[in-house]
C-alpha cells in the first residue's frame, strides 16, 4: 500500500521534506538567538547606566571612540564656551521642549558638543541662558552621535538659523566653525535652572520593533516547518485512501499528479513568499 513512497514523484517529495525541516528549525532557532542577543545588550544597557552613574568620570580622550562599553560613561573635558544652538522638539518628563546646545572648544582645536540643560517650551534664544565665560571643566555622560529619525531624534530639516535637529559631528559640520568631535556629553548638573538631560541608550540596545520582528519570525519558521511535515501528510493520507479505493475497485486510475501538485505547489509558493522576507530580518 505504501509502495508509492519509493516513486519518483514522492521521491522528490521526501527529499524535500527532509531538507526543508531542518533549514526552517534552523533559521527558526537563529531569529530567536537574534531575539535574545537584544534582549541581553537591553539588560547590560540598563547595568551600564546604572553603575555608570557611581564610576568616578574620567578623560574625555580615554573614552574615544564611542561604542556601547563607554556610551553613557561619565567624561571630563576642559575648555572654552563658544557658539551656542538650540535643538528643538524634545521630550524630557513628557513634556515638549529644546536642549541647549553649546560647543566646548579644547585645547586640541575641537569642539565637543554639551547639552548644557533642558526648557520647556518652543525654541527660543532669550529662553536659554548664556554659557559660563572663562575656561570650564565640565562633567557629563558621554553620548554617541545622533542619527535623525531614530530614538526619537526628529527628521524633519528646514529649521530656523541658530537650531539643529540632531546632535552629531554631521549635523553640525555646517553650523559652527569649528571642527568636531564625533561625540557629545549631557552635563550631570545643568546649568542655570534648567534640567538635567539623561543619557540615553546606546543604540540598538533597546527592545525595539526590530527584536519583537525576531521574535515574530521565530514562529513563523517554526510554522513552516510544521507546514511542511502536514502537507506530507495530507499528500500521503490522499494516496493511500485512493490506493485502498482502488483495491476495493472503486476507482479505475490513480488520481492525477497534477492535483496533488497543484496543491503542494499553491501552499509551498505562499510559505516561500512568507519565508522569504522574514529571512532578510537581522
């Protein structure tokens, strides 16, 4: 009865089944590595910061280039006050406000961007107090050049002289005539009542929708895979109930290949479709 296992057609069958199985379980258990891989850089972000705010602050040179093992250390830098921008549309306790943003000239020539506080309120020049004259050593988390459009970090151009959008060496090239360095600090204690801007994560370190689409891919491989082994089945349970139809001479041919292999191949093209864009997810 189960002879037609050894046919060519179910040959091919088989030998996919068996290939298949395996590369979904296999791709299945690499998005959850993936998953978990985001969730471990989460909880070290959250430690990092929290031991961070205790670490005795250290050179800003000894802390370059930023990356996630010194993205919120604590850093100090000497120099000079000089331009002064604004950077609008940020949230701080959830209410809408700007940063205070001005540039600290060092000794090597550059400037290091330093949020000196947070106000409520549009953007506005007279709002924001004007920095400390004489050479000042400041002490601030250190922070990663923003990229517009992530965390938070608004996209939108266009903006008035004298405000920037983001908080980077790129953004900021244009703006002031300094060079820069390819990071920037948020001060531990802001200056003249304004607030304190916390550091944020680093990024890609966060439970983002891009660690939940691991997640959702994580189950959708692991629903291929049982996709496949029940479209065997089914194939398999239709040949063997024409088989016995045919001992009881109820049927005069087997049934034709070409409507079994239109329903393999129906359910097969839409589980590659699916696969194959849950594959791309990193």
């Amino acid at each position: 009865m189960y002879r037609f296992l050894l046919t060519p057609r179910w040959w091919g069958i088989n030998v996919f089944v068996l290939l298949a199985i395996p590369f979904c379980v296999f791709m299945g258990s690499w998005q959850l590595g993936r998953f978990e891989d985001r969730v471990q850089d989460h909880r070290d972000a959250g430690e990092q910061a929290s031991t961070a705010k205790t670490q005795a602050p250290r050179p800003l040179a000894r802390l370059l280039p930023v990356d996630k093992k010194t993205s919120g250390k604590q850093a100090t830098a000497t120099g000079w006050y000089g331009k002064q921008l604004l950077v609008p549309d940020r949230e701080l306790d959830d209410k809408r406000g700007f940063y205070v943003l001005t540039m600290l000239r060092t000794d090597d020539g550059r400037a290091l961007p330093v949020v000196r506080g947070w106000l409520a309120g549009d953007a506005d020049t007279a709002k924001a107090p004007a920095a400390p004259a004489g050479e000042v050593t400041v002490t601030g988390a250190l922070q990663a050049s923003e990229s517009p459009g992530s965390n938070g970090v608004p996209a939108a151009g266009g903006l008035p002289a004298g405000q920037t959008g983001a908080i980077s060496s790129a953004a900021l090239v244009n703006l002031v005539p300094y060079k820069m360095y390819d990071a920037w600090i948020t001060l531990a204690e802001a200056d003249s009542g304004m607030k304190a801007v916390p550091a944020a994560a680093p990024s890609d370190t966060g439970l983002d929708l891009k660690a939940f689409q691991n997640l959702g891919y994580t189950g959708e491989w692991f629903v291929f895979a049982g996709f496949v082994v029940f479209m065997w089945f089914r194939l398999m349970r239709r040949e063997v109930e024409f088989a016995q139809d045919a001992e009881l001479g109820l049927v005069e041919e087997a049934p034709a290949d070409t409507d079994a292999a239109k329903v393999s191949s129906s359910d097969s093209s839409s589980a590659a479709s699916s696969a194959s864009s849950s594959s791309t997810a990193v």
